[in-house]
C-alpha cells in the first residue's frame, strides 16, 4: 500500500480538529477564535502531539493575515486612507511609543538590562492584526469610531515593525566589523524598498486595472480567481524580499484596487481563502505556545503576562481617553489592542538571533504572547457579559419612572416599531393611551416627535397599578421580549382579570404561550405582510387581482383553523408536526380542486401552474 503523504494526513488533522473544536467553542459562547487556538494546542506537540513542524506551519499559515489586510484595503480608496494620515500616525505612533515606554521602564525597575527590556517591550507593544480586526469584522465596529482608530494603530504596527526589526541587529552582541560595508548594504536595501513601493503604486495605476479587464473579458471564472491570489501572493513575495512585511504590500495592492470595478467580485473570489487561513494561523498559534517554557517558570510566565497585559490596558484605556472614544466603546478597542501581536515572534525570534538576548528569553515572551492571544477572546466575553452592561447607559440621561398615577383606558407594554403604529392609531382618533417603556434611546425619540412615553418597566406589577391597570379597559403588550410579554400577560392574568389584552406574538409557539395566559386577541408580528408579500409575487406572475386577494386570503383562514387546531398538540413536537403535516396535504389538495374546477369555467390564468 503507498505511504500517504505528510500533507494530506495534516490537512485530515487541522481541518478534524478545526470542525470538532470551533462549533463547540461558539456553542458555549467563547467565538471561533477561541475554538481554533484549542483546537492548536490539542494537535500540537503539547497535546496529542498529532502535528510537529509548527513553524513552518505558521508561516503559511501567516498567508491568512495577508489576505485579510489585502480585504480590508480593497475596503479602503485612497482618499479614504489618506484621510486617514493624522490617527494612523498620530494615535498609531502614540500607542507604539507609550507602551513601549511603559513596558521598558518596567522592566528596567525590575532589574532587566535596558537592551532587553527596549526590544521586550517594542515587541510586547505590538497587537494582533489578525484578531483584532477578525472581531472588530464580527461585531461591525470598523465603521466606529473606535473601529476606525483600531485600525488606524494596527497599521501603523505594521509599519512600525519594519524600523523594529532593522533595529535589532544594532542592539546585537555580534555585529559587523566592516562598517562602510554594513552602511552600503543599508542603503542598497532603502533603495530596493523604496523601488518595491514604487512599483506597486505605479503598477497598481497603470497595469492592475487592465489586467483585469482583460482577465474578466475570458469569461473564466476560476482564472479570475487564481489571479487575485497571484496578485496577492507576488506582492506579498516582493515585500518579503526585501525586508517590508507581507501584510502591509498586501493592505497597499488592496487599496490601490479599491476604486476599480471588480473590486466586489476580488473580495467574492478571496473571502474563502482567507478564512481558512486564519483559521489556520490561530490553530498555529496554539500549536505554538511552549508549555515547557511554562511548566519550567509558571510563577515568571504568569508575571509576565500580567504585567504587560495590565499596563498597555491602563495605557490604551487613557489613549483612548484622549482620543474622545464613546465610552462604551473602549473597553473592546481597549482589550482587542492590549494582547500581543504575530509580529513579536518574528521580532523576538530576530533577536534572539541577533543575541540581544537568549533562546530561553525569546521562547519566554513569545509564550507569553501566544498565551495573552489565548486569554484576550476569553476576557472579551467577560467584558461582554459584566463590564458592556453598565456602559450601556453611561452616556444616556437618567429618567424618572412613571410615578403619577394615570387613568387612560388603554395602556401599551413597549414603544417600538409595533406600539407606535397602534399609538398612532388611536391619537388620530383622539384616543389617549399610557405608553410604557423601559429603553432610553426611544423614550427620547419619542419626546422629539411630540409623543409621551413614560419610562418604565411593564413586567413590575407597582408599575403596572401606577400606570392605571386597576382602571383602565385595554392592555396593548407590544414589547420585543418573548420572555417579558409573557411576563406582562402573567400579570394581567393574575391581578387584572378584567383587562382585554391586544398582544403581539413574535411567532407561532410565543402565539400558543400567550393563548394558554387566556389571551385570545393576538397577532403574529410578520403574517399579514407576509400574505401581502405572497399576494403581490401572484399577481406578478399573471394572477388577476381579485384571484391573488382570494387565494391568500384562504390562506389565512386557513391557517388560522390549524393554529387553532394545534394549540393543543404544540407541546407533543411529534403530534404536532404530524398534524401540520396533514393540515398541509389537506389544503393543498383543496387549493388543486378549486384550481382544476376553475379552469374547467374560464381556462387557466397566465401565470398559473408556473
């Protein structure tokens, strides 16, 4: 039998751990990120050991970065970026140069010589691009304000790891006794870098376009796609060889891309590439991190992590500060730009060969990197859970709840896009009613359209009595909360027999929950548009009007029978998917022998059996 080859055995390896770990890791609420760095530290060589060349893993794996920034500079027209100029390098080289001042100063108090405490902490102040930007993409924050400056500092990272890793070998115990000559191969480098970027601008305006036209013209998708990775992957090969990263040639091409017309079907083509390989360079990752390095020194790994984690938090959190971020916005921004960044092992990695310090140093700060991108999705859900809760209201007014008694004979539970159409009903008909309602945002909406709306919370019964629920005839629940209607139809229920309550259900099983309340007035929030919808798609398939309005409205008489129908079986899901199911056939056989006997009469209609 033939030996299987190495890399289909890994494939088999990252993509079964990646399918088992990931779905578990957003079922229990810690995100994809989390699941793929288990799922690396799970095959790697301090798990089950499945996966052993880590790093040359990583650095395909780095390819996921590159084409992210490659899509988020297709994102971003040159216009754009230049407006961008001021934060990219004024907050940029602000949080680069603040914590990496605070991070060298401490260190040197603790007694690290000042050379390794310098590219510690240049390499410590960088964040991940990959992450960051991965959730910054999965929240929608790179249209805030705070998406925008997070992004404005990552790139600025990325540059700035360029003059990083040139400085390293100067730092360095070994360098070149020759001088001039080290001086003539720094100048012919500068050249080759700036002739690179020459050529890509340049390049970008005059060849990029038309390529693709011409590309476009064979009618060959597939070929379209493998150019778009060309595209990519020889910018990214010429940056590389000249020194520059990879990451920023790809952001460049993007951006230089991103006023041309095939800029949506480029980011179509790329999409899947660079979600896979993101996926694959946070399974690196995992593999990554040393446990031995840990298990060796895990008092000094746990000291390390705190304290850089904790003094670029307070330095970002007062950057942001400065810069006039929403307050709810910057304890994300905040955390997303405090853990380390896949640039530092390559910064760490130089140095050591560069002997500014150890092996057993870099492997240090490089676990300590690889854990902090562990932890940050970690304490991101903790944020999300105990620290975004009380923001949430940090720049709203604060509003008295309804404490004088009202006497209105209607009163509705919630002001949103279902309470204000009945409030606008009845105040056309001089009908008052008792808005209640517990969102700031909409209570002061509402005061700017002249309507008053008292801020409160339906579900509390002192509430409901002060609002005039002893008194008055009609309770609207119009809340969005299948949990507070519920609440609201409990209450009527047990302390307001005498009330009529009108109740919007969000769907079907929130309908039968309210009807076992006793409430019997309900309707299904997307139902009569939806029959409208299916009415109108009738009649432009050739259906006469007074035909589409018939066959929908037996529709919904007969859909309202089986609801009905079902109350009874919807708690058995067997019985009531099996009743459905019957209450279907019947209709649709009805629905054929009313067709057929219509067209015995007139013919059929254009349109029909279509």
């Amino acid at each position: 039998m033939e030996h299987t080859p190495t890399w289909l055995v890994n494939s088999f390896i990252y993509l079964s751990a990646a399918v088992i770990a990931v779905p578990l890791s957003k079922a229990i609420g810690l995100g994809s990120i989390i699941g793929y760095l288990a799922a690396g530290i799970a095959i790697g060589p301090w798990g089950l050991g499945l996966v052993s060349n880590v790093e040359d893993i990583l650095h395909f794996a780095e390819f996921g970065v590159v084409l992210m920034l490659f899509l988020v500079g297709l994102e971003l027209e040159p216009k754009r970026l230049w407006s961008l100029r001021r934060p990219i390098f004024g907050w940029g080289s602000a949080q680069v140069l603040g914590c990496t001042a605070v991070l060298m100063l401490a260190g040197w108090a603790v007694g690290v010589p000042w050379k390794i405490s310098l590219v510690a902490a240049l390499g410590l102040a960088l964040s991940s691009t990959a992450i960051a930007l991965q959730v910054m993409g999965e929240r929608n924050l790179l249209q805030t304000a705070s998406g925008q400056s997070g992004f404005s500092i990552l790139l600025f990272q990325d540059v700035a790891a360029i003059p990083i890793l040139a400085l390293l070998p100067l730092l360095g115990t070994v360098l070149e006794s020759d001088e001039a000559l080290e001086h003539t191969s720094k100048a012919i480098e500068a050249l080759k870098i700036i002739a690179v970027i020459g050529g890509i601008v340049l390049g970008g305006r005059l060849l990029m376009h038309p390529l693709f036209r011409w590309i476009a013209r064979s009618n060959t998708p597939e070929i379209f796609t493998a150019a778009s990775l060309l595209l990519v992957v020889g910018i990214a090969g010429l940056m590389q060889l000249v020194g520059l990263s990879m990451a920023l040639g790809a952001f460049l091409a993007g951006v230089l891309l991103a006023e041309s017309e095939y800029r949506r079907e480029l980011e179509t083509d790329i999409e899947p590439f660079k979600g896979l390989l993101l996926g694959l360079f946070f399974i690196a990752v995992g593999m990554s991190i040393d446990f031995g390095v840990l298990m060796k020194s895990p008092g000094l790994m746990a000291a390390v992590v705190l304290a850089f984690f904790t003094l670029k938090i307070a330095t970002i959190y007062g950057l942001t500060r400065l810069m006039g971020l929403p307050v709810q916005e910057r304890p994300v921004l905040t955390l997303l730009l405090a853990q380390g960044g896949e640039f530092a092992f390559v910064v760490f990695q130089t140095a050591a060969g560069a002997h500014v310090f150890s092996a057993e140093t870099s492997s240090l700060l490089i676990g300590a990197v690889a854990i902090s991108m562990l932890l940050s999705p970690l304490l991101l859900v903790l944020v999300d859970k105990l620290l975004l809760p009380r923001y949430a209201n940090a720049n709203k007014p604060t509003l008295e709840e309804i404490s004088e008694p009202q006497s209105a004979s209607v009163i509705i539970a919630g002001f949103g896009r279902y309470g204000q159409i009945v409030v606008r009903i009845l105040s056309a008909q001089g009908i008052a009613a008792t808005v209640l309602d517990h969102d700031v945002d909409m209570i002061e909406t509402a005061r700017l359209l002249g309507s008053r709306v008292f801020y409160g919370d339906a579900t509390r019964l002192d509430l409901l009595r002060t609002a005039g629920a002893e008194s008055a005839k009609i309770l609207v629940i119009a809340v969005d909360s299948v949990d507070q209607s519920l609440a609201i139809a409990d209450l009527a229920h047990e302390h307001f027999p005498h009330l009529k309550v009108v109740a919007r259900a969000r769907d079907v099983t929130h309908w039968y929950k309210l009807k076992d309340r006793g409430v019997t007035l309900m309707e299904r929030e997307l139902f009569e548009s939806s029959l409208r919808s299916g009415r109108s798609v009738l009649e432009l398939l050739g259906y006469a009007h007074h035909e589409a309005r018939r066959v929908t409205l037996r529709f919904r008489h007969h859909n309202l029978a089986l609801l009905e129908k079902m109350h009874p079986l919807y708690k058995d899901r067997g019985k009531a998917i099996a009743a459905i199911k019957v209450g279907r056939q019947q209709f649709e056989d009805q629905m054929a022998q009313e067709r057929a006997e219509h067209e015995q009469r007139t013919g059929p209609p254009q349109g029909w059996g279509q």
